[in-house]
C-alpha cells in the first residue's frame, strides 16, 4: 500500500458546506484509500455527517473551529474575523504545521487566497501567487494560469507563473517530463500583443529553461485545443478566459437542452444519441476539472468551487492528493533555486530579430 | 421601396477573395434589394465572377484596383504598398469620399484597421478605435467591444467605447431605446478589477447618461447569458474573451460530433434529433454573426472573417446595411457633441462609498 497522505479540509467550506464536503471526502477516500484526512469545522454540524460515513471517520481527525468565513464576506471582513479560529485558517495552517500535505477549501475565493497568503506566505523568489485551473481540452487538459489571484503582472512574474505552471504540469501530466509552456496573447507573431508579454516571451525564449519548452505565442481559441499543456496569462485576462469558457458551455448546453425536449422525436433521438451527449457531459464535466490550485506559496491550498456536489469536491480531493504525492511545493522551490543559482535571467537590451 | 443604401467591398479580401466575396454580395443582396455596391478589385478576376450574378451586376460598380493586400502582410508592409491603390484602400474610401456609406472587407485585420484609421482619422473626441463584435447570447445577441483593435484602455477610454457601443446597439437591436451596458471585469463588486475598470465604472455610474443604462460590471460567463446589451472591456481581455468563446464553442462540436458518429444508434439518434443540432448550430452559427464593426472612425468599416464563406459574407454585409441605415457614424458624433457640450466626465474627487 502507498503511504498515506493527509489532506486538510475546511468543513464548512461551499454552498451547501459540510453536507458536501464530508460525502465528497469519503467518496474520495473510496477512490484512493491511502488518504487521511484532518476537518475543521463546526463539531456541532460536522460529527453526525462523519458518523454515515464510518469509513472517512476511522481516517480523519475532527477539529472543532468555532468560526465560519461566510461566502460574501470580504477578504478582510474574513481575516479581521477569522485568522486564527475559523475552519478556513485552521485548514490552511495545517499545511503549514506540516500536519498536512495540502489544503482543500469550498470557501470563498477571496477570503481564501487572503488567509492563505497570510498563513503561509509566498515562496522565497516568488512575488506573487497565481491560481492555475486544469482545463478540459480536445487533447485533454491543460493547465491555465493565473486565472484570477493577481491583477496585472510583469513579465517576471508571468515568468514565474510559466515556471510554477510548469512544475504543476509534471505533477498532474504524468507523461510529461518537458511541458510545452505558452504565452495567452492576441496573436501569435512576435510583435503582438502588451509589453509585459513580449517581454515575458523575450525572457522564456532566451533562458530556455531544462524544466519546461516555450513554445511561444497562443490565442484564445489555442486553449481547448490543447496545443499546450500550460498556458500562461496575467490574472485579468484569465479570470475572463476562463469565465467565458465557463459560460460559452453552458450556453450550448442549455441550446442543446432546449433543442432536445422540443419535439417527441428529439426527445427520442436523444435517447439513441445518449452515448455522444455523455461523451460530451463527461469530457465538459467541470466537476472532473474542479480545483483552482494556489501556486506560489509556502504550500499548496486548493480551491473547489463553492457550488459544486460531493462528486466534484471528491475531484478537488483527489487533485489535492496528486499535488501532496509529486511534493508541489518543494519542485517548485527546486527549480526556483536552480534558476536564481543560474543568476536569474538577463534580457537581451535589445529584442531579437523576429521570426 | 426603401432608400438606396450603397457599400463599398475588397472585393480580394478573405481567404478565398472573389470567389467569396460576389457570391456573398449577390446573396446580401437578394435579401436586401436596395442595396448598392461599389467593387474594387482586379478587374480580370472579378468580372468574370460578377457576370455570373447579373443582378449583383446590374446594381454594382467595379473599379479596378492593381493592388492587392496579402493576409499576411504586416499592417506597415501593407500600408506602405496598398496606400492609394490598394482594393482595401480604396474600399475604405468610398467612405470617406462619400461614396459608400459603410465598407466591408474579409481581408487582413491589422492592414485594414491601419488603413482604416490613416484614411478615416478617429473621430473628434475619440481617441482609439475599437473593434466590436455581436455576441450570440442565450437571450439573443449582445454587442461586445473592443475585441482587439488597441491593447490597453484607459477610464475615459472605456466610457468612450460604452458610448459608441450603446449607440451600435441602438442601430442593430431595433427595440432598445436605452441599451443596458455593463463593464467586463473579474467581479461584480465595485472593490474588483483594474484601476482603469474600476474607474470607469464610477465615471458611468456619475455621468447617468441618457443614451445608455450602465449596470455595473459583469464577469466572463455573463456574456453568453445575455444579461446586457453591450459588454465593454479593453483589446486584449476582449480578444482573448471572443477567441475563447469561438474555441469553446468548436470544442464542444467536436466532442459532440465524436459521439455521434461513433456507433449507428448514436448517428440514428442524431438523425432524429436533428432539429435540436440545428438549433444548437443556428444559435451558435459563427457566419450569422460575422463582421467586427470599426467604431471611432470618421466612417464605418466592417471586418468580415477572412475564412468565411458567402453566407458568412452576405451577413456582414446585411449588418453594414444596418449600420448605414441607422446612420451609425453621425449618432455616435451626436453623442459625442452632446457628452462634450454637457463639459465631459468629471470624476467625484473620491469615489463613492461601495454599494
């Protein structure tokens, strides 16, 4: 058997909190039995849940947290309130206690990337963290960053995102030994785009980096068809990216839907057509890819989304679990580490000639 | 009979040129016959073409134009040998000219967006163009600008594209007196987003003005819900948005198609489910909303995609006439004239307390 790997979780994290996170929680622990699991939350709430579950009960360890981070709170209404004694903190100070690998909250976002850059700080060399979301594509996934943690961000730190992500991808893709990492730009020619991605792209193409292949320049419609496996953008654009994305799903979806219960004969054909429309529930579930994962700090919190079932926070669980098994954190801070050794990089004061 | 509307078209843009572009024109104009052209383009190639389409003949003039912008000229090589004499240049202007009231051209963007602006100059009072797209929506469409003609905007920009926005909107949805404009952003609160975004928020949010109804910000999968009538972001997260929403849309075809044709029950559902499929391809179909308005110029100048086929083209022309009829350019001077008579924006010194 593996050795075991323990995952914190904020009980009361999402819409629905612990009547979702604890079925989710042991659904997880079906899939993989070699996790351990330590919940904050409201005992009062949390332990009649664990007691139908006898299972996840026997490999978790209940922590009682008198606070709840409600999900429209504010960052600091969160912090001011909740450091030290809400579920949210507690679940991310055990990562930093080292009582856990990683840290999985359903909570909100904002509340979550404050405490969890306050608890556990951003990484020696790292300024700022990201949030890399996995991304369904045609050739199967990729990874997306920053899709929302930082507005705005230069072209070191887009490298750092580039250099995060990359490590993310050889903990998730196991496969890829080299991820082929790009820049999100408006076009795909050297000239395109702001100063920060050009410059980003001048910076990737001259270090050529052993742990990841720049392959340049992509645009939007590059992302689902999976031409890479880490995409790299600054928060704005890829919290936007990925909200249309989102969106532009469901949309079709809710046509299709329309579309089907219109006529007895649709309705019929659907029934015969079921595999194709599984096919593509299957490989659109949001649910599988549910998991923003905060890249960047001192340890790895990952966020599912607030509204998402117990299938889909079992899904966050068990991305949670790949990141503690290829040790995120510490590949991260081993090629940061490789690269200041290397001096860091050092652009060339003039751009090279185009392609 | 309705008043003669006349457009002048590259009759080489796109990638197929001619053999696009007339059969496109000759469709526009079977569903619109009082519709006039203006053709510019190699004589030799074009003739022959239009001699096949007499009607489309009958109501056209061809000019021959001995040069033709590549789709992959760069803007500057493009300006440099298409100036004057170039069948987009002189597409171009017949606007300014007077000839035309709106040009169409399938040709290369960036090329024509230079052209546009050397030939057109941006209108009094606007400092940037935009490029607008229609967005199909769950509700209908939805105007979204600007999705790639400058990188970067700030406040007063971002008010500048609301205004011309909502005055499009007010051409092309013919029952909207006030349009609903609504700001991209990466969160409804008013503390979310850029500096700039945040901004403009307030300078709209103070303004009040009359020709549009700003409700605050909207986030990515707010386009494809339809919730406003103009969504307003800067070039780079708007292109980046557009390209997302085409690729997702593509992605979930392909899957959808792998289905079907995968086992004979799946393609017998899809056959009697068909009518759902067309739904889903009619609501979704890219060519029934092709054409990137040029907004901000002296003139309107419409980009068709350059790989579409003269269906698609025909509706870019359907959606020139449109804008000729509702005199787009001259209500946006309106506009403009009566936002600068009443002294401009005038920012609160602080911004108001959060809502």
């Amino acid at each position: 058997m593996s050795k075991q790997i323990t995952i914190s979780l904020d009980a009361m994290g999402g819409d629905a909190g612990p009547a979702m996170v604890i079925p989710g929680a042991a659904l997880a622990l079906e899939r993989r039995p070699e996790l351990r699991f330590v919940l904050f939350g409201d005992e009062a709430k949390v332990r009649p849940l664990l007691d139908r579950h006898p299972a996840l009960a026997a490999a978790s360890r209940l922590v009682h947290a008198e606070v709840v981070v409600r999900m429209d709170d504010k960052p600091s209404q969160a912090l001011r309130a909740g450091r030290w004694k809400s579920s949210m903190w507690k679940a991310i100070e055990a990562v930093k206690t080292g009582e856990a690998a990683v840290c999985v909250s359903a909570g909100n976002t904002g509340a979550l990337m404050a405490m969890s850059k306050f608890c556990l700080r951003t990484m020696a060399g790292i300024e700022r963290q990201a949030i890399a979301a996995i991304w369904p594509t045609l050739s199967g996934e990729s990874i997306v960053l920053d899709v929302g943690a930082t507005i705005g961000a230069d072209a070191q730190q887009l490298v750092d995102f580039a250099m995060m992500g990359a490590a993310m991808a050889r903990a998730v893709f196991a496969s890829v030994e080299r991820p082929k990492v790009a820049l999100l730009n408006v076009g795909v020619e050297e000239v395109k785009g702001n100063e920060e991605v050009k410059m980003a792209g001048r910076l990737l193409k001259e270090a050529d980096l052993p742990e990841l292949d720049y392959t340049g320049f992509v645009e939007g419609d590059d992302i689902g068809r999976g031409v890479v496996d880490v995409v790299v953008t600054e928060g704005f654009a890829g919290n936007i990216a990925l909200k249309t994305a989102e969106g532009t799903a469901k949309q079709m979806a809710q046509h299709l839907k329309a579309g089907i219960t219109r006529t007895w004969l649709a309705r019929l054909g659907y029934l015969l057509a079921k595999s194709a429309f599984d096919r593509l529930k299957e490989k659109m579930d949001p649910r599988k890819v549910n998991g923003g994962v905060f890249l960047g700090l001192n340890g790895v919190v990952i966020k599912s989304h607030g509204g998402t079932d117990a299938e889909g926070f079992a899904s966050a669980v068990s991305l949670a679990y790949d990141m503690a098994v290829a040790d995120l954190t510490r590949r991260i801070a081993d090629g940061l580490a490789h690269y200041h050794r290397a001096g860091g990089m050092q652009p060339a004061a003039e751009p090279r000639g185009e392609a």
